[in-house]
C-alpha cells in the first residue's frame, strides 16, 4: 500500500475511534518513511487518545525535531 494511503488509513480509523488500528497504520506508514512528521504526529494523537500521555509526548517531540517550523 502507498505511504500516503497508509497514512489516511491511520487517520480514518483514528476518526472512526479504531484506536488500535489507527496506530497500527502510523507505525506501518512510518517503517515505508522513518521520520515522516504526519504519521509521527497520528501516532501522538493516537496515543494520547488511548490515554499514554508518555508515548504521545515522544512521539510530539520527534515532530518537533524533524518540522520544528
């Protein structure tokens, strides 16, 4: 599957409140891309959503890392 269909998948599910499977599509998305700012910033979303406040705040400092602007 494209990258950038991964990603809307992520973002479809994390929608649809499939949490999960959101994160699942964000790491897959993100295994085609390291470093990709859009699906490090689904997988904060998503793990804050379900409530990991550790993992989210990680994954938002790599965005800021890689699109500080």
């Amino acid at each position: 599957m494209a990258l950038e269909a991964t990603i809307t998948l992520g973002a479809v599910y994390f929608a649809k409140g499939d949490i999960d499977k959101a994160i699942a599509s964000f790491e897959k998305a993100l295994s085609v891309k390291p470093g990709g700012p859009v699906p490090m910033l689904g997988l904060g979303k998503a793990y804050l959503s379900k409530g990991d406040s550790e993992k989210a705040l990680q994954e938002f400092q790599k965005v800021i890392a890689v699109a500080p602007g």
